[in-house]
C-alpha cells in the first residue's frame, strides 16, 4: 500500500514539474540575421533595419545597382519593392 502511495505522490510531482516548464519557442530572428538573409540573397548596402510590431523587418537594400525598400516577414518571406 504504501509502495503504491509513493507512486502516486511521484507521478503528481513530475506532473506538476512538467507544467511549469515553458514551451521551447523560436527564437526572434535579430537585425543581424536578418541582414545575412538579405546579403544572401545578393542585396547590398543593406541599412535601416527595422521590426514593426507585427514581427516584419523593414529597410533598404540595393540589389543590381537598384536601391530596394525590403520587407522580412516572421516566416523570413523577403519582398522587394
């Protein structure tokens, strides 16, 4: 009985042990990462990064000689305008 007792109490302590951890979540992707995206993608001059409140990185960057308003979504979507 009492074997089956310590059982119960261990199970209910990894139980609550288990919710109190935090889902892993991506990380946010940072101005750096997202300048290497665009330099990878054969822009240049890349410069005034910024993340709007939904997540997206705005800027400029100039691909082919043609200066480029840039635009980065969460999923790393890059559209050029």
């Amino acid at each position: 009985m009492r074997g089956v007792l310590l059982a119960l109490v261990l199970v209910g302590v990894a139980g609550a042990a288990v919710a109190q951890t935090k889902p892993a979540t991506t990380p946010a992707q940072g101005s750096a990462s997202a300048k290497t995206q665009l330099q990878s993608l054969h822009y240049g001059n890349v410069r005034d990064l910024r993340r709007g409140p939904d997540g997206q990185w705005t800027g400029k960057a100039t691909q082919n000689g043609v200066e480029k308003q840039v635009t980065i979504s969460p999923k790393g979507v890059v559209t050029a305008r």
